[in-house]
C-alpha cells in the first residue's frame, strides 16, 4: 500500500521524510474518440472500453493492472522492483502492439510514457495504491501531446529501451525502433525545455 496521507498522523511529517522515490515506468493510455461514442448507446461504449482494456491488459502482461482509470484513460505504475522477465523492451512493444491493432472492436489509444526517477508511493485515499510526483505530470503530459496511434515518451524511457534493443541478437523482431522520432517541447509546468521520442503506429 501507498503511504496514506491522513493530516491527523501525527507521525506524518517523520514518514513523508523518510519517502524516497520509487523508480519505474509511468504510462498514460487514452482512448481515442470516446465521448462521440457515447452518443451510439450505453451498451456500445461500455463494450469498446472493455475491449480496449483487455486489450491494454494483454500486452501488459496481466500483472500489470492500472491504478487509476480516469473516464476512459488508464494510468500504469510499474516499478523496476515488480518486473522479473520483462525490460523497457519488452514494456515498449507491448505499448507499440496497443497502439498498432487494427481490430475493428477496438478504439484507437494515443500513450504517453516515463521512466521515472521523481514518483513517490503515497495515496490520498486509505488503502489506495498511488504515485505522485513531476515525472507522473510529465508522463500525462506527453500523452496530451500523442496522436492517435501513437506513443510519446521521455528521454529516460528511451535511454533503457535502446540500450536493451543494443544487447539483443533479435533486431529484426523490432522494425519500428528506426522510425522512432525526437523533438523537444516546452512543457506547462516544466522551466526546461523537454527532449522526448514519439513513435507512430
């Protein structure tokens, strides 16, 4: 469980202090076009975002389930201590076979991802699991700058991507890694200017 933030511990000052951040992978997953889709039926939008969530699920990995569903965007924390087979690599191409289905049940998604190093495990809700902290703001700010089909993400989530898809034989299982673009943005809430990857579908 996060560290609940209740004001009325009296203990909570010393518990904040002793936070560290916990590292991982933040991913923010949107459904594209579903407010329209709720004009054609309860049943019919109901049945696209089950769709679109078994989907997400699958890819990753089951185990992987979202802390937060916010209308119809799924958030993700998945810290470096819970993953055991799977690398950034791996996380990566489940989000590119997301984002790359053409099945016609499902709706598009646009993503935006971060490796984080500032995420911190508290929870304003009692026995909540939660994350907080600027690389979570940059990670749902990335997937504001995403495209349908596509997947925009930091400059850490790149660095441990590339560098496992460098120490792989299997290149050619990962064709899209050359189409991989970067650019740089000015971000609301961040001084510095952001350098960042975006990958179409």
């Amino acid at each position: 469980m996060s560290l609940y933030i209740n004001p009325n511990d009296s203990m909570l000052k010393e518990k904040i202090e002793r936070l560290s951040p916990t590292s991982g992978f933040c991913i923010f997953i949107d459904m594209v076009g579903s407010t329209a889709l709720k004009d054609q039926g309860l049943s019919r939008w109901i049945a696209f975002i089950y769709n679109v969530f078994a989907n997400i699920t699958t890819y990753l990995y089951m185990k992987f389930t979202p802390i937060k569903i916010m209308g119809d965007c799924f958030m993700f924390y998945i810290p470096e201590s819970d993953m055991k087979d799977e690398t950034a690599l791996t996380i990566f191409d489940g989000l590119y076979k997301i984002i790359s289905s053409n099945e016609p049940y499902l709706r598009d998604v646009k993503i935006g991802a971060t490796f984080c190093r500032d995420a911190y495990n508290i929870s304003f809700v009692e026995a909540n699991v939660d994350f907080y902290g600027k690389d979570i703001d940059l990670a749902s700010r990335l997937q504001s700058l995403a495209h349908p089909k596509e997947i925009v993400f930091n400059g850490e989530f790149y660095n441990r991507v590339h560098q496992r898809y460098e120490s792989i034989m299997n290149k050619n299982n990962f064709p899209y890694m050359n189409r991989i673009i970067k650019f740089s943005s000015q971000i609301p809430g961040f001084r510095e200017e952001i350098f960042a990857y975006r990958l179409l579908a």
